[in-house]
C-alpha cells in the first residue's frame, strides 16, 4: 500500500468539495448492503483461516464503501491491495463516458482517497485508469479476492471478468456486482457466460452480487453454509444452475460482522453510530469538521450533503 498523510481539516483549500469525514463505516456512500458486508467478511476471514495469501483487487471504487472494508483483510506486509478506477479521468469510449457521466458523476478521486484514510493509514495501489489496464498493473496468479463494479456494459464486464481470471490464484473468489439488476443486461449476460463457457463455477449469490471460483466451489459452499446456518437470521436455500450447484443468500436480518471504524468515530458519551472493528486512529473533534464545512461550503450545499449522507446510511443499514 502507498503511504499519504491523513488530510487534516484545516488544510483544505477554498473551493475543494469537503462533505462531512465519515464518522463510522455506514456513513460512506455507496450500494454495499448488509449480505455482502457479512459475506465479504466470511470470504476474507475464511481465507486468512486457511492461511491463503495472496493480494486483493477491487475494479471499480466509487466513494471507497467496500474498499474501505476490504482494506482490513491485508495479512501480510508483503501483500498489496489495488484498486482500479477512471475517478475523474476521461472514460476511453464514449459509451462508457456515458454512464461515467449519467451515474457517477460525483466521483473524484480526493473523495474516495478522503474516505478510505479516514478508516487507514495508507492507500491502497491506485490506477486511475481504464480496467483494461489491469493486467499490466497487477501480476498473473497473484490475488485471492477480486471484487469487479466497474462498468455495466457487457464489453467491459466481460473484459474485467478475463482480467479477474488472469490474477486470480486457482482457489481464488471474485466478486460480481449487479450481476442481475434490471438497469444492468451487460453484466448478468457477462457473468452466466463466463459460468456457461470459461469454467466460472458460482459459489453462491446475494441480491446483489455473483461469488464464483475458478477452484473447487463445494468446500466453500459447504462452509459458508454451516457458518450462515449457525449464524441465524439467513435466508439460505440451494438450487442447480448449468449443472452446478448453487446456494442463494439473504442476510440483511442477521447480525452485523465487525467493520472498520472510523478516526472521526464519536467519542465518548457522544451520540451516534459506529462500527465495531479495530482500534479508531486518533480522531478529529466533530464541532472542527463541521465548522470547516460550514465555512468553506455554501449553506444550501452543506445541507444537500448532509441530507444525501444521511439517505445513504439509512438505506445501506
């Protein structure tokens, strides 16, 4: 991981977005429901149990929500964390440049860096580029866990599945988001393709991601539906697909794993929600960041971002 300074409030200059520094891990935006957390958090402590090593992979960011929490799982010094996203830079066809523009175009990448430091004290590896450049970037045979949300066109999706395959490690997991939502064809035609003709073998499935191996899936399976069944509150049940046996997850009831936590976490006695995990890095007092906010963002914006902060926690709870 690269190493950077934590942005203090005070250096922020006149002009620069500054929303609120998220206070706990439900404050960052971004479509990262509860099975996922609780099946992201399975994979990765499952992998560490198994003593797996190996470097992890995200391909598309948005505000940092899943980095933030993959970024966690690194076991050893020797391990690196890449994550892979245009951010602000031009899209490299305008198809692409189209849905950059119509559904991410808050992105930046001082947002995504201001949110991942607020929970480590280091970036990861970042390419701010293409996914295409990702083979270049990352060695063949080298990652455990890749999680793939860059672009919904069935060109690109495809190419980022071929490129999860070439650094993943025979035993590897990848990670498919909106593998089924109605807004994304490209990807549910990309993902049963790759299970149809490139010997993907599904792990299992969420609401709103596809878990697949390369390796052997049954060990997994077989795991995962013990520790979700011990667990409670999880919908579970198995079906067949293409001769292949998978399991379908629902656990947005069951109880949360613990979550990175923020250094601008509420301190004692203070109101709010948290995430449990780690020890918090020092924090900063919340009346600071507030009052830089206030003073160097118009009222009317300072109280949109609180309000869309505040939709995106409650929803992603």
């Amino acid at each position: 991981m690269s190493t950077a300074a934590i942005p203090a409030p005070g250096a922020v200059q006149q002009g620069q977005d500054l929303p609120e520094p998220p206070r706990s891990f439900y404050d960052v935006p971004g479509w990262f429901y509860r099975t996922d957390v609780i099946l992201f958090d399975w994979f990765l402590r499952r992998q560490r149990q198994l003593r797996r090593r190996g470097d992890l992979l995200e391909m598309g960011a948005y505000m940092g929500k899943s980095a933030v929490m993959m970024g966690a799982y690194l076991q050893h010094p020797d391990e690196r964390f890449t994550v892979c996203d245009l951010f602000d830079s031009d899209a490299p066809d305008e198809a692409n440049g189209r849905e950059t523009r119509g559904s991410y175009a808050t992105l930046t990448r001082h947002a995504f860096e201001a949110n991942f430091l607020s929970f480590h004290d280091e970036l990861p590896h970042i390419v701010q580029a293409p996914t295409t450049a990702v083979p270049r970037e990352v060695a063949a045979d080298s990652c455990r866990f890749v999680h793939v949300d860059a672009s919904h066109l069935y060109e690109h999706v495809n190419g980022d599945i071929q490129a999860a395959r070439q650094v993943l490690r025979p035993d590897g997991i990848v990670v498919l988001d909106d593998y089924r939502s109605e807004h994304t064809p490209g990807v549910a035609c990309a993902t049963w393709q790759a299970v149809l003709e490139s010997g993907l073998r599904p792990v299992c499935v969420s609401g709103h991601k596809f878990y697949g191996t390369w390796g052997d899936a049954e060990p997994w399976q077989d795991a995962l539906h013990e520790a979700l069944t011990a667990r409670g509150k999880c919908w579970l049940q198995w079906q067949e697909v293409a001769g292949r046996r998978l399991l379908l997850v629902g656990a947005k009831k069951a109880d949360a794993p613990r979550v990175p936590v923020s250094r601008y976490a509420p301190g004692p006695g203070e109101a709010g929600k948290s995430g449990e995990g780690a020890a918090a890095s020092p924090r900063v007092p919340r009346r600071l960041s507030r009052r830089v906010a206030a003073d160097l963002l118009p009222p009317v914006l300072t109280r949109a971002l609180r309000r869309a902060r505040a939709a995106y926690a409650e929803r992603d709870r």
